[in-house]
C-alpha cells in the first residue's frame, strides 16, 4: 500500500474514533474519555501504520526496519505517557473545566471532538509517514541519530517535567509557583519538550525520503511541529498563552517580587542557567519570551472597572 493511502485510512481512523467518542459523550453528557480516545487514537494510528507499511512479499517487515522500529517505539511512548497523564490529571481534578457549558451544546462540543481529531492526526503525520514507506533498511544518518535522540530525550524530559510539576501539587503548592527541579531551568518545561519533540520526528521523518530526496507528504508532515507550535503559543485554552497574561495575576499577588525576579532570571521555553544576561531583543524573538505573555495589572485592572 502507497504512503498517501496509508495516510488516508490514517485519516478515516481517527474521523473513526473521534465521531464514536463524540457520540457516545454527548449521549451520556460526559467529558470522562475525550483525553483517553485522543491518546488512544494516536496509538492506534503508530499500529496501523507500521503494519500497513510492511511489505511481506519482498520480505519488508516492520521488525527488521530499525528506523521504523525506533520511530513507532518513541512515538508509542510519547502518547501513552500522554494517554496516562492526562487520565490521571482528569481523575485528580474530578472532571475537566474546558467543558463546562459545552457538553449539551451538540454543535460546540462536536467542535471540541473534531479538534482533538485534527490534532491527533496532524502530530501523526511524520510517525505515519516513516512507518507507511516500503523500503529496504539502510544505516543511519547523522541527522537520523541526532533527531530520534532528540526526540527520546524529549519524551524523556516532559515525562520527568509533568511528575515532577504532579508532585509539587500534591505536596501543597509549596512556594506559589513551581520552582522544583526542571522548572527552575525553565517556566514551562513540558511545552519546550513537547515542541521538541515533534520538530524532531520531522527531522528523522527527512531519512525515509528515497534517496534522501524532497517528498511532499514528507514536507507537509511539517505541519506536524507547526501546530503543535501555534496550539501551545497562540490559543487561550492551555499551553503557555492560557498560562500567561492575566493568570499570571495570583502569583503577582501572593509574592510580586520573587516572582518577578524568577520570569527575568528563567527562560520561558528553553531550559538553561543564566537567562537574566540574555539581551531583551532575543528574549523577545528567538526565545518567544513575547511581550502578549506578561501581565499588565493597569490594564487588567480597567478591564474589570469596565465589566463592573
């Protein structure tokens, strides 16, 4: 089976998957597996995909691909760690707050189901993608090690950034804001890892190319990092934008001044020491550190006198 075909059934499982969850929620009014479907989703999408792309006839077979192999294991183990963490967070906090008012909305909470698919099948697209081509092994490159290294690493590094953030809850929030192992190397740890993550399975996706030439599924696969990127920046309902701004406000208010010094003295996505000597015109720029994500209590403020 070609790889574009194999990206189309990819395509119909999760329209699949995700119209069946959506149908089953709203019946029963209830957010309780949206996360766990997206998570099994992708999983679903690593399997198929390897087994689709194997070609017994010439002896092809998934297990004997060390690319394949290496992509589908860390891709498996990025989204079960999600699968498993997101479960658990939904539990801790006896439901999720996004849906609030939307369950019994037919047409918005489809909304939210169609996104999660999109989603799900956006990120896939590398994993699909190296997985659904029929080719002979051969070694691998430097930018094959670096880039499945990489994303290890990543995986690795948001699993220990999420327990470590889980256990700094669960022990009372002690010091306002986390400042506990990786997050003091960085205000948001886990998106910095997640980011990397899936510019690094584009990356190690470039390897599977014939001849190490241009594909076009390969190069749309970058939309892959694209929106993982624009989720996590842009949209208002998680990731560092949900984050930021106005809900920075508690901290601003428990403790002002030892916050103030941990946002100039912490990077804001990538982790290391000594970000209080970085020029402000980098931080603005290349390290994302943008002036939308600070929070401004003058403007806050008359934004409530206006609500009164």
């Amino acid at each position: 089976m070609s790889p574009p075909a194999i990206l189309g059934i990819c395509a119909g499982i999760t329209t699949a998957i995700q119209l069946l969850g959506f149908a089953v929620a709203y019946q029963l009014q209830t957010e309780t597996f949206y996360d766990i479907l997206g998570g099994l989703n992708f999983l679903v999408l690593g399997a198929y995909s390897a087994y689709a792309g194997q070609d017994a006839g010439n002896n092809l077979l998934w297990v004997n691909d060390g690319r394949k192999v290496a992509n589908t294991v860390v891709f498996s183990c990025s989204r079960a760690w999600l699968l498993v963490f997101l479960a658990w967070r939904a539990h801790e906090r006896g439901g999720d707050s996004r849906f609030d008012g939307v369950k019994d909305k037919f047409g918005l909470f489809l909304l939210y189901w169609t996104v999660q698919g999109v989603w799900c099948f956006t990120i896939a697209m590398p994993a699909i993608f190296v997985n659904s081509v029929a080719a002979e092994p051969k070694e691998f490159s430097a930018l094959d090690t670096v880039s499945i290294a990489a994303w290890a690493f990543a995986v690795v590094f948001e699993i220990i950034a999420d327990i470590q953030k889980a256990k700094w809850v669960k022990r009372g929030r002690q010091g306002t804001f986390c400042q506990v192992g990786v997050w003091k190397l960085s205000r948001h740890p886990n998106y910095f890892a997640e980011m990397l993550q899936w510019w690094s399975a584009w990356l190690f996706a470039y390897g599977s190319c014939s001849n190490g030439g241009f594909n076009y599924q390969w190069f749309f696969s970058i939309l892959s990092p694209l929106f993982t990127m624009h989720i996590l920046l842009n949209t208002g309902g998680t990731g560092v934008m949900s984050a930021n701004g106005k809900n920075l406000k508690r901290y601003y208010d428990a403790c002002p001044e030892e916050y103030a010094r941990y946002r100039e003295n912490t990077s804001i996505l990538i982790p290391f020491v000594g970000y209080q000597h970085v020029p402000k015109f980098l931080k603005r720029t290349i390290f994302l550190d943008l002036e939308r994500y600070e929070y401004r209590p003058s403007i806050q403020g008359a934004d409530n006198k206006k609500s009164e």
